[in-house]
C-alpha cells in the first residue's frame, strides 16, 4: 500500500483552514479524509491525491470541487493539530476532536477484531460502555455541516433529493477506520500467524463469519434479556383502602415483564412484546435481528 510523506507543520497549518470531510470504504481502514475550501478553491499543497469530490451547499446542491484526499491514518496528524489551531474550519476541528477520541479508544484498548461486509479483516472500536456511547453522541451532536457534506449515494439521479450522511454513524465509522488502522505497524506481523489483522492490504476472510460472529456476540451485537416484575393490587399504608379488610378479589399480584436491552447500546431497553410488535421508534433501534437474537 502506498503511503504517503508525512505533511510539514506548515502544510499542517494550511489544511487546518480547509473544510474536511470523512469517506468510508470497505474495510474501514481504506476510508480517507478529504479536505475542501467551500469557495472552491484547490487546496494547499500536502502529501495526497487531489481529485474531484462532491459535496452540497447551501440550499441542498450538489456542488464539484478539488479534494486532497488523504488515507485516515495518515490524516491523523493533521487532524489533532488542527484540533488546537484557534483559525481551523469548524469541520476540521472536528474531525480533529473525533481523532483524539479514536486514539483514546485504542490506547484504552478497546479493540475487537471482526470482518466487514465484504468479508475483510477489520478491527473496531469496543466494547463500548454507557459513557464512551454518551461521549460519541454528544460529539456527533457537534458536528458541523460542512463535517459531512458529502452526498450518499443512493442511485438518485443528479437532480434527484440529496441524503447527507448521518452524524453519529458517520463518526461511529470513522472511529472504527482509526482503530482498523494503528494496529497495522511493521510489527504486528510477528505477533500473529499470517497478515490477517496485521497487514494494511484487505484480507479476504469468508470462512471466519461464524467466528466473527461470535466474537461480536455479548460483546457489541445481539441483546441480552431481563425480567421486571410489577405488583398490582396493593395500597399505600396511608390510604383509606389499607384499613379495610382484604377479600380475595383484591389480593396482590405479580407480573413478570421480559424486557431487552441492546449490547452495543446499554441505554436502549424495551419490552419485548413491544420489540415483537415492532412499529415504534424503540422496535426500530433493535434491527431486524432483533427477536432471533433473543430466541
């Protein structure tokens, strides 16, 4: 894999100003982050291929300008420099606090090895806590438009409606891209039996999905499931009805409600019978694996 020379300080300083955008590829670690002036300008002379990119505008228009593309591991000293530069575009400042919170995962060693939809070796961020998912919420809350102009692409003719990226899944993938490549390093090779998950080149993986599978499994896919139990039929000790006698017909009684909570997503919880009827927000959140996991 080619790889690019590391940008000066000044060129550093320079992107800094551009606009940045992330775009994900399969595996996540070929993803690249492209920077861009909104008044279409070609930007500043940097290690990278400069190519068209498309992003839209102001009103939902597609719009062609240069890009310096960049493979995200190597954009990440730019990136978290730019994070501390008071003149850095709002979009770059992002990306550059979105950088250190991907380094902060893989210092922390939240690491899971896996395969991507293509069947490549890839790693992830996790597993994740309540706290990490709340610090990536929060962060995609921040993101600025210009942080993810880039149109997905739908198959909708050029006239067609524009679909933007959404911002937590977009950083989710972008958090995964820099945890799928700083395990990469000219050592990594030595610590395991062949280049899956230590090489940069895609390894082509189709036998390891059941292994995928359950590497994913209790750790940040499926669901787990719990019981709440409700009590009706009984007064408060200060109410009128608690000094009269008890008949049978107003005995306390129980109910045993199976609820499921997501793996991946500790604060989503819901009855199961909701999940099973499907149709509103919470159901949706589950996916459609949803009740086969919990069988």
């Amino acid at each position: 894999m080619h790889r690019h020379p590391a940008a000066t300080p000044s060129e550093i300083s320079g992107l800094s100003r551009c606009s940045a955008v992330f775009i994900p590829a399969d595996p996540s670690r070929t993803g690249q982050v492209a920077f861009w002036n909104p008044d279409g300008s070609t930007p500043p002379g940097a290690p990278g291929v400069l190519s068209e990119l498309t992003v839209t505008e102001v009103g939902l228009r597609r719009r062609t300008v240069p890009g310096l593309h960049l493979p995200v591991r190597e954009a990440l000293p730019v990136l978290t420099r730019a994070r501390a530069d008071g003149q850095a575009s709002p979009a770059t400042a992002f990306w550059g606090a979105a950088a250190l919170l991907g380094l902060q995962f893989v210092a922390r060693g939240l690491l899971l090895p896996g395969l991507s939809p293509t069947d490549r070796d890839a790693w992830r961020v996790g597993p994740l806590g309540a706290g990490d998912l709340e610090r990536i919420r929060e962060l995609a809350a921040s993101m600025p438009p210009t942080a993810h102009a880039t149109p997905l692409e739908t198959g909708a003719t050029v006239d067609g409606p524009l679909l933007l990226p959404d911002p937590e899944r977009l950083l989710r993938a972008f958090l995964d891209a820099v945890a799928d490549g700083l395990p990469r390093t000219p050592a990594a090779g030595f610590a395991t039996a062949g280049p899956a998950f230590a090489a940069r080149e895609p390894q082509h993986l189709p036998q390891g999905r059941s292994w995928a599978a359950d590497v994913a499994a209790g750790h940040d896919a499926g669901v787990r499931l719990s019981l709440r139990i409700e009590i009706t039929g009984t007064a408060s000790p200060a109410s009128p009805a608690a000094e009269a006698p008890l008949v049978d017909d107003a005995a306390p009684s129980f109910r045993a409600v199976l609820q499921i909570h997501s793996v991946s997503d500790p604060s989503l919880v819901a009855d199961a019978a909701e999940v099973w009827a499907g149709g509103t927000r919470s159901a949706a959140a589950f996916g459609p694996r949803a009740r086969m996991d919990a069988l």
